[in-house]
C-alpha cells in the first residue's frame, strides 16, 4: 500500500529533476587492491523508475563504488548528477554508463568530454563496449582531439556563412523574411540572458518569445 502511495506522489511532481545517488557500502574484492575507482552515471527521461533502476543495477554489477543518478532531459545543457560524477573523479579513475547518450545529447559535448577526461587521465566507459582512455595508446587522445577540432571546424564555418548572409542582405537593403519584430528592450534581455549562460529553450521560457526570433536577435547582436 505504501508503495502505490509512493508512486502516485512521485508521479504528481512536475517539472522538476529528481536525482539519485547509490554508494557502496563495502568494497567489491577487485576494488580492495587498486587505489583508482570506478564511478557510474544513470540518466532516464520523466519518471521511467524502471529504466533508471535497471542502469543503476547493471553499473553496480560492473564494480561501481558509487553511482549518479538523475530524472532529466537530454536536452538539459547542465546535468547536475554528471557534473557531481565528474568532479569526483581523479586520475587513473574510471567513469562508466550504460551508453554515450544517457549524458551526451551530441557529438560535439560527448568529444569535449572525452579530451576533458582524457587529459586527466580518467578514463570513460559505456556497457555497450566504448572505450577511452589515455594509456593504451597516445593516438587515442590525438584521434579525440582530432575529431572534436573538425566538429568545431563544421560548426564554426556554417555560423560564419549564416553571419555572411544576413550581413549581405542587410547591406543591400532587402527584407530578411519578414520575421517577427520585437521590442529592443526584449531584444537586450534575450541578449543579456545569453551572455550569463542560459540556453535557447530557458530564455524561451522566461520571455516567451520563440526559438528562431532568440536565435536572430542573438546571431544579429553577435555582428554588431
């Protein structure tokens, strides 16, 4: 009776990241002769309990001493339980999940990641079988470092044609697609919400303005 309880009172929370973390109490056998250790990170979207349990179970059966777990969207740019998972993490450490998008919503996190811990010498795992670190070979991090340089390269190349383009139109005088106006003062709080850090979705959410009309104002602000 106390379980169904439970679960209808978790269920009628709302909006709100709920997050977990598992500690073992005692040493596995294999942990009680090395001084590195193995951390897990469990993420599931709304309130999927079974599927967070079920990662949580399979990242204590890899040798997890301690496992982060959380209720969150991919989407999310900051995921507390991973962060806290990160920061816990030393070098010759271990930082182990079921797969790469339980905390990676793009290739492009997931590489600056990779180099972050690499550089540390701390090593990232999924159960599906990836495998990174900087030991077993020093063109490990080169390919890593590689890969994450050309994403930027990609990314980088289309912002500045897009930055091209609309400088072109504007010079030439033509209309840029009939977009919604608004007033310079939301103009200069969609601005100033992005320069403190907030992402294209919350800035939406505390102005209501829509998510092409942030990403104008800011790409335009951007070539003043």
């Amino acid at each position: 009776m106390f379980f169904y309880l439970f679960i209808d009172t978790v269920k009628n929370i709302s909006n709100k990241t709920l997050s977990f973390k598992f500690k073992r109490k005692r040493l596995l056998l294999s942990e009680k002769y090395k001084s590195s250790k193995a951390i897990g990170y469990a993420r599931a979207t709304n309130n999927e309990y079974e599927y967070l349990e079920e990662q949580i179970k399979f990242l204590k059966e890899k040798g997890c001493s301690l496992v982060f777990s959380e209720f969150i969207s991919l989407d999310e740019e900051i995921k507390p339980q991973l962060n806290q998972a990160i920061n816990c993490l030393s070098e010759g450490d271990q930082l182990i999940m079921t797969q790469l998008d339980r905390a990676f919503k793009n290739k492009k996190e997931c590489l600056r990641t990779i180099n972050k811990l690499i550089s540390k010498d701390i090593k990232l795992q999924t159960l599906a079988g990836f495998f990174a670190d900087n030991q077993s070979s020093k063109a490990n991090s080169s390919i890593f470092k590689i890969l994450y340089e050309l994403d930027n390269l990609e990314e980088k190349s289309l912002v500045e044609r897009k930055k091209e383009k609309l400088l072109r139109r504007k010079l030439s005088g033509n209309n840029l697609g009939g977009r919604p106006k608004i007033s310079p003062l939301k103009e200069s709080l969609v601005i100033r919400l992005r320069n403190e850090g907030y992402s294209y979705r919350s800035i939406r959410s505390q102005t209501g303005i829509a998510l092409s009309t942030i990403r104008r104002v800011i790409m335009e602000g951007e070539l003043i």
